[in-house]
C-alpha cells in the first residue's frame, strides 16, 4: 500500500469513527496511529529483548559493552608490555603508580595495597567508562517504538550502565562481600565474625568480673555494637549502590530536560559537567570500596 491511498484509508476510518461505524478496536488503533511516540525517562531500565527466558534491558546491553571494550584492551595491552616503556605504556604505569600510592595512604602498607588494588582499580575504570558511555551520541535517542495500553512509548537501545540501580546494586554488594572476605583471610575467620558477634566479650565477663565488676556493663555494650556493625554492612551496600545511582540518573534526566528546553548548544557545559561528575563519581566509588578493604583487613585491636 502506498502512501496516498493509506492517507485516504485513515481519513475514511476518521469519518467512520465520527458516523460510529467502527468498533473501539478500530478506533484504539486509529488513535495510536495518529499519536506522537512518548520518549520519557523511566527509572528503570527497558527490555530490548530476552535469551531464553533471560531478559535483556538497554542498561546490561551497554554493559556488556562496557566489558567487551575493557576486555579487548587488556589483551591488547598485555602483548604490548616492554620492560622499557614508551608511549601508552608509559602513561598506564604512571596512572597505576599514582594509584598504588593513594592506596598506601589509606592502607599504610604497600603489600595491602597490592592485594586490593586490582579490584579497586577495576571498580574505578568500569564505573567511569559505564558513566561515560551515557554521554555518547546515540545513547538513548537510537531505538524501537513499542505500543501498549493504547499508547506508544520509544524504548532505546542503548542506555547508561550505572544509571540502572541493579548494576549499582551488583557492584556495592561484590566491594562489600570481597570486603569481608579479604577481612576472613586476613585477620582470620574468628576475629573477623566477632567484630560483628562480639562473643568474646560475653566469654570475659564470668572471668573478669571480680577484678572489674564494670565489665559487666561495657561488654555487654560491646556485644550490641558488634551487631550495630552488621546493620552497618548493610548500610554500606545501600550507601554505594544509591549514591552512584541517584547521581547518574539525575545527570541523565537533568541532560534530557536541557534537551527538550533547546536541544542546539546549551546541552553543551551541562555535558561537560557529567563528564567531570563521572570522574568524580567513579573516584568516590573506589575511595569508599578501599576504605572498606582496609577497615576489614586490619585486625581490632589495632
């Protein structure tokens, strides 16, 4: 059917509608068709698709793409490294040297910091890239028309990675829990779990009553501080998940109502600030993660 004789069939529907000859499906789908699509900023992220009955959203898409990019670097990299280095190499080893010695400022001991490191840094490098990739042209604005309940709403193809709460969510809960398992292998099982379930101090007190009888108020004390520190792990996974989501995702909203305001220039320094709040973001991240990692890993009678 051409596009003439579809005009006429939709102006013969319209004056069907008017004279009530059509039934309300026939006119649900004259309605949709006439309607503009909505293009709206949905907290959540949209599904573009499933494996099997895995559904795919537009966030883990840019995800996905996110690692591949990381992924296809290290192994570049890694064929390129020369006990000289030069160029790019050159520039890496001073941004992992620069980071190394922020770790030892907060972990005090360079073999610490080697150890965590690696997670650390990963953590910063994927946040900022995720962060970044909502920046480009064409993420968010490239994708398919989906009609439902009697409306079309555009759904794109591509959407920021940390601007979806269950990456964020992902990621504080894999700092939180590698926290506490490097806290395990460091310090040791028992010491670490009776930071949380201070038994030790409930074992003193039968034994140490007699020469302090004020233990019998300050451990037991401990003991509910101890489970305190478990609603604070909690807390911390809560804390990192939301404060990289809400900033992200305010970035994207606020760069879409600039948009919609005049789309031609004055997007422009607002663009430039998300970049600089992606650095920051991604920084703050990392600094809170090693900040866990150091507290876990140092015994607590030190």
């Amino acid at each position: 059917m051409d596009y003439h004789s579809e005009i006429k069939n939709d102006s013969k529907n319209k004056q069907a509608v008017e004279n009530g000859s059509l039934t309300s499906v026939h006119e649900q789908e004259i309605q949709i068709h006439s309607e503009h699509p909505k293009h709206e900023t949905s907290l959540g992220a949209e599904q573009i698709g499933q494996i099997n009955n895995f559904p795919i959203t537009n966030s883990l898409l840019n995800t996905w793409i996110v690692v591949f990019f990381l992924v296809i670097l290290g192994v570049v990299l890694r064929k390129k490294v020369k006990l000289i280095p030069r160029g790019i190499q050159s520039i890496f080893e001073i941004i992992v040297e620069s980071g190394l010695k922020l770790c030892d400022s907060v972990t005090g001991s360079r073999d610490k910091s080697w150890k965590v490191f690696p997670i650390v840094f990963s953590f910063f490098i994927f946040i900022l890239l995720n962060n970044w990739m909502g920046l480009l042209p064409g993420i968010g604005s490239i994708g398919f028309i989906e009609s439902s309940g009697g409306h079309q709403t555009f759904v794109p193809f591509f959407r920021g990675g940390t601007a979806d709460l269950n990456t964020t969510l992902a990621l504080a809960l894999i700092a939180v829990v590698t926290a506490n398992v490097f806290g395990v292998v460091t310090v040791g099982a028992y010491k670490h779990i009776n930071k949380f379930i201070n038994i030790q101090a409930l074992a003193k007190i039968p034994s140490s009553i007699r020469k302090d009888p004020a233990i019998v108020i300050v451990n037991p004390i401990k003991f509910f501080v101890g489970i305190v520190e478990i609603v604070g792990e909690v807390a911390k996974v809560a804390s990192l998940s939301f404060r990289l989501f809400g900033n992200i995702f305010a970035g994207e909203v606020l760069l879409s109502s600039i948009a919609v305001i005049f789309a031609f220039g004055l997007p422009i320094p607002f663009m430039f600030l998300e970049v600089i709040v992606g650095v920051i973001q991604a920084l703050i991240f990392a600094m809170l993660s090693l900040v866990y990692f150091s507290i876990a890993m140092t015994d607590e009678e030190h």
